[in-house]
C-alpha cells in the first residue's frame, strides 16, 4: 500500500471509531409521541401501537381514555400484550383532573373517581406513568384564583395517594396550555407528595405563560417522566410578542440545547413528541397593564429569558392547513388537516432522530 493512501486509510477509521465512540457515548433517549398528534386519523390504541412500531419508535403515550376501544379488562389487557409484542414502553395519560377549572367536564363524574380510572387503566396497559392537567389559560383570570385550583388539585393527589403507590404508576401533572408556569406546578407536585407524583414537561405551553422551555426543563427537571416535545416560533410583536406551534426543527427554540440539557438532567424519561400545528399566532400582550393580572407572581428574570428568546426569533415563513375557526369544514379541508397531521409529525421525527440524535430503536 502507497505511503499516503495508508494515511488516508487510517484516518479515515480513526474518524469512523471517534464517531462511533461519540454516538456510543451519547445517554439514549427513548422516542416516541402522544397520540394527540394524529387526533384526526381517530385511531385507537392498537392502530397506534402499530404505527408507532412501523416508526420504530421506542414509546408512545396514550393521550386520553378516549384513545381506547373500550376500559374492559381483557381489552385493556390485550393492549399491554401488544405493546409488548412489538417492544414499545407505554404511558398512560388523561385529560383535566381539577373540578375547578373551566376545563373540567362535569360528565366525568366523581373527580376522585376520575384520577383512579385514569391510574387503573393506565396499570392495566403496563404504563408507570399517567399524564393528566389541572386546566388552561382562562383560569389564571377566572371567578377563583390560581391559588384555589392548585389547592383543590392537591387535594385531590394527595387522597390517592396509597392507590397510586399501590399501582405503581406515578401521576404526571402537565404544565399545560398556560394554566401555570413551572414554579406552581412544582409546588403541586412537591405539597402533594413527590413518591408519587411527577411532571408531564411540555416545551410548547410555556409560551403561553412566557416561559423560555430551558427554564421550564430546570425548574421541573428533577421530577420529570414523561414529555411532550415540540418546537415553537416566537418573535416580537408590537403589544408585546406572539407565537406559534410548528414541526420540529421549523421554530426558534434551541433545540439541540434543550435535548442536550435534557440527557443530563432527565435521563430516564420519554420523549415524546407531540406534535400540533395547524394553529395561528397568538399575542401575548405584556405591554399591556391589564394582562399582568394573570401573572402576580411572575419572576422577573424568568421573563426576562422569554423577551431576550423573542427579541432573537422571527415568524414562521413556511406554509400550513390553519384549522381554527372554521366551523363546518369541507371534506377536503379534513383530509388536508388529517394528512397535515400526519407529515408534520413524522418530519418531526426525521429531525429529532437525525439532527437531535434521539430515539433508538430505529438505528438498528
């Protein structure tokens, strides 16, 4: 062999080990998404199962009861044997647990009741965790103060507290749809009982209580089991800044910071992504008096973090099927939106496996 392809060679193995001993190197994290994602195709849980292996994705989380054909035992049974079968870890999840909040659906019965079906079912399927939320935006101004629905959600952990820990499957609060800012749903988790209680982190639901996501991830960090992961554009606005969900690797969040953070400090959680567009900007008027009312207790220098994220970010250029508002949609419109669904989360996982190095079924 010729002296300088001899060099050539070896370096070029020395690159190849080096970047086999990064990848090596590099904490899993397993990928998956919550079913919310792909709402429109009405799948139920087996279909999803099936999608999520075609993906080969390493988990999914069950959004909601509704994601399953029925709560019988034998079905919810063969459920876990079908995750099983095909190697994908489940978590359980359900919708808003407060009876305070305007996101509680009186047909839901016993609000006790309610959070012991949740943590049942989510046994029955072999999950150890069930993502829930206490509410959304409109209540940090509603007839009641913040204060109160933290109490009541409390309360309400804590009183299942033995079955949880029982079942063995830990209660993961959502900071979700603005409802709270990362501080009040660690005090929950915290005044609760952090034995069975965790977080659900959204990196999408900060915006709306403008919170950069890195701070959500510090501040919730140490509680963390399970995710939902998606990407956002906010810029500056003229009363204040807006924002808008997008697919993964189309927004101004730093990402690859956020996963990098996110390997160190929550190491055993999921990643799943849930992935909504299809959504317009929202303003968040700060300049505005008024809309402080909804903040008393908001930390200068958590704020500050959002309005440098929002000085450093632009609107979103690319195109997108904007469902809201439109009340009686065409056949076409529905497909468009289902199919809008569907790309826009699986380029979302294109992103997260090849530009963020997640997941890790699909590298074999």
């Amino acid at each position: 062999m010729h002296r300088r392809r001899f060099i050539q060679t070896a370096a070029s193995i020395a690159a190849a080990m080096t970047v086999r001993a990064e990848e090596t190197s590099v904490i899993p994290v397993r990928l998956g998404f919550d079913t919310y994602s792909i709402r429109a195709f009405k799948w139920k849980a087996i279909q999803l199962l099936d999608y999520a292996a075609g993906l080969k994705l390493d988990t999914i989380q069950f959004s909601s009861l509704g994601d399953y054909a029925s709560l019988d035992t034998a079905y919810l049974a063969s459920v876990k044997d079908h995750a099983a079968k095909l190697g994908i870890v489940v978590d359980g999840g359900m919708g808003c647990v407060c009876p305070l909040s305007t996101s509680w659906n009186p047909k839901d019965g016993d609000p006790r009741e309610n959070i012991l079906r949740g943590l049942r079912v989510a046994k029955a399927v072999g999950a150890t965790s069930m993502r829930c939320y206490q509410g959304k935006k409109e209540d940090r101004r509603g007839k009641l103060p913040l204060e109160a629905l933290m109490e009541s959600t409390i309360k309400l952990f804590r009183s299942v507290r033995s079955e949880a820990l029982d079942l063995g499957v830990r209660i993961a609060l959502e900071n979700h749809a603005g409802d709270m800012q990362a501080h009040e749903v660690r005090a929950i988790i915290e005044e609760s009982g952090k034995d069975f209680t965790g977080s659900c982190l959204d990196t999408g639901n900060p915006m709306w209580v403008m919170e950069d996501p890195l701070v959500t991830l510090e501040v919730l960090a140490p509680y963390v089991v399970t995710t939902h992961v998606r990407d956002s554009v906010v810029y500056e606005h003229a009363r204040g800044a807006a924002a808008q969900w997008v697919a993964l690797g189309d927004g101004t969040i730093d990402l690859r910071k956020f996963v990098e953070r996110f390997r160190v400090l929550c190491p055993k959680a999921n990643m799943q992504l849930e992935i909504i567009t299809g959504r317009p900007a929202d303003v968040l008027p700060y300049f505005e008096p008024d809309f402080w009312q909804g903040f008393p207790k908001a930390k200068a220098s958590e704020f500050a973090r959002f309005v440098a994220l929002a000085k450093a970010g632009h609107p979103f250029g690319g195109f997108m099927v904007v469902e809201d508002g439109v009340k009686e949609p065409l056949p076409e419109f529905k497909a468009a939106l289902r199919e809008q669904q569907r790309v826009d989360l699986e380029r979302s996982f294109e992103y997260a496996k090849k530009t963020l190095n997640v997941g890790v079924r699909w590298r074999s």
